[in-house]
C-alpha cells in the first residue's frame, strides 16, 4: 500500500529504505570510530571522552542535517509542509528526503572517514 501510495514497486520502495538505513549505520559506527580516535588523543579520561566526542559529534551532525533538510525546505513547499504541518505527505516528497539523505549521508560518512584517517594517522596513544 505505501508503495503504491508513492508510485514506485515494493522492491524499489524497500531498497531505498534498506539503502538509507545502511548508510545511517555506517555513519554511527564511523562517527564512533572517529570519537574513540580522538577521545584517546588525551592522557586521563580516554573512555569518558571518547564517548563524549562521539556524542557531540552524532549530535552536531544532526542538527546539520535537520538545518540542511529546512534549507531544502524552503525550496519546496513539500518538505517545508513535513517540518511546519500536520498534513498529508504529497506524492514524491518522501523520495526526495530518502534521496537528500543518502546524499547527507555519504558526505558525511566520506568526511568522518578521511577526519578519522587523518588523526589516527599523527598517532594514538592507546596506553
């Protein structure tokens, strides 16, 4: 039905969910590999830290996203009409957020992957 309801076949439908939810994962395990990184790049706390710069990193990464959503938004009145109502979703729209996310997404995961690289590279101290 909800396939149906965004013109496109189940299968289709269903890759794009899988496809996005994939990435999203992958971003939090590299968003936690980057937070371990530079966590361990200090003498006392390493754990502690680590978990807090990955935390702030997720969340700052997400408030990016829902900024760059809105900015999408105000280009087209269907994904502003996502944010601000409660009304029905037009067709389309919901294809379009899956696509901006994937992306986001793949932005993100390349930038956290090369930041990542970058730091474990100068050195780690995992004493």
């Amino acid at each position: 039905m909800a396939a149906s309801t965004y013109n496109t076949t189940v299968t289709k439908f269903l890759l794009v969910i899988a496809l996005v939810f994939f990435l999203e994962m992958l971003f939090v395990n590299i968003i936690g590999y980057v937070g371990i990184i530079l966590g361990h790049r200090y003498n006392h706390g390493k754990i502690v830290k680590s978990i807090i710069i990955s935390f702030l990193l997720y969340i700052v990464t997400q408030v990016i996203t829902l900024g760059l959503i809105f900015v999408c938004g105000l280009f087209d009145k269907g994904i502003m009409n996502m944010i601000n109502t409660t009304s029905m979703i037009e067709v389309g729209v919901i294809n379009k957020i899956m696509f901006i996310a994937i992306i986001i997404y793949i932005i993100y995961i390349i930038f956290y992957y090369l930041l990542g690289k970058l730091y474990f590279e100068k050195g780690v101290d995992i004493d």
